[in-house]
C-alpha cells in the first residue's frame, strides 16, 4: 500500500519475522529525492525498530504509533534538508515479535502502554531482557517515550545507576536535528 505524506511518498509491506513467524510491517519514507526511483551509493537510509507495546488507543494501534514517529522524523528531516531513506520495522512485542538481527538497526523506538513499567506480566519481562542483551550491551541508539523509557530504566538491575556525560536534564527541552548525528548512524 502506498500513500501521501506532506509530499513525501511512504510504503507499507507487511512481511513475516523470520524469528517469530509474527507479521511485521515495515514504513517506507523517502524524503527530499524527485524520483522515488533514483538510488545511489550515497544514498543515506536511516533503519529503525519499533517495538510496539500496545495496541489500543492512544498508545496503539502500532501501526498508527509508527506512522506518527515516521511523521515527525520525516519533517524532521525536511527542516534539515536531508535527502534519506527512512526504513521502520514495526514488531508487535505484546506478541513476543522482536528484531532476528538487531545489528541492522540504527536505532530503536519503544513507544508508550497502557502497562506499567515495574508490572510483571511475561511480555514485559520479555522485552526488558532483550532491552538489556541487544539494545544495551549493543550500545544501540533508542528513543524511549512514556513506558518506553520507563521499561527500559527498570530492565536495569535494582542500584544500578548511569551518568549521562553532560548531567541530567529536567523540563522543556528544545533539541535541534543535528544532521553530524545523522552521519553518524547512516
């Protein structure tokens, strides 16, 4: 299925995990090319998983949790004037589907639950554990938003503490798209 966004052509293909045999649907977004057709070796593509973690709304359905990302890093990357191709697999975690191979992300988004974080239900404890063996101990960049971060923060060990570099940060705070971090990832 394809569809218009804010002049910006998306894909949407629903596939199998190799993993789970659970669908997944992967989002296609090509931002700033004429030809949805041209490609290059330059060509940056940014790769991210989303971990769907509900599937009722606000938080859900995941598909529509995925397109919302997909909007703001689609305008995102408008504002800066990037010409990339954005790539999100969308797995069902509630469902145990997660990522075969996680190194051919550039990072991950765990979005927000109706779930609480220190719940002990068998598919939070899931996710928690593979938080820690591919998204921690691969050093793998990820946004976490509401329950997402939440989840994270407790697939931590009870006492266990990280210091961000520049100090902790409260509030509002305005983050600009920084394009040299893009380099970095894509």
């Amino acid at each position: 299925m394809n569809f218009e966004l804010s002049f910006v052509k998306l894909k949407l293909v629903t596939m199998v995990s190799d993993s789970t045999k659970v669908p997944c649907k992967v989002f296609e977004a090509t931002v700033g090319r004429d030809d949805e057709n041209q490609t290059g070796s330059n060509e940056k593509v940014l790769k991210l998983a989303l971990l769907g973690c509900e599937c009722k709304p606000p938080y859900g359905p995941i598909d529509h949790t995925a397109r919302m990302f997909l909007e703001m890093l689609v305008e995102s990357a408008k504002s800066a004037k990037l010409a990339i191709k954005i790539l999100m697999d969308i797995y069902n975690v509630v469902e145990y589907a997660y990522p075969k191979n996680w190194d051919e992300y550039n990072g991950v988004i765990v979005p927000g639950s109706f779930s609480a974080a220190y719940d002990s239900d068998p598919w939070i404890d899931e996710l928690k554990a593979k938080l820690q063996e591919h998204v921690v101990k691969g050093e793998l960049p990820t946004l976490g938003v509401c329950f997402g971060h939440q989840v994270l923060a407790h697939s931590f060990e009870t006492g266990t503490t990280i210091h961000p570099q520049n100090g902790p940060w409260a509030g509002r705070v305005s983050m600009p798209f920084q394009t040299d971090l893009v380099d970095l990832y894509v």
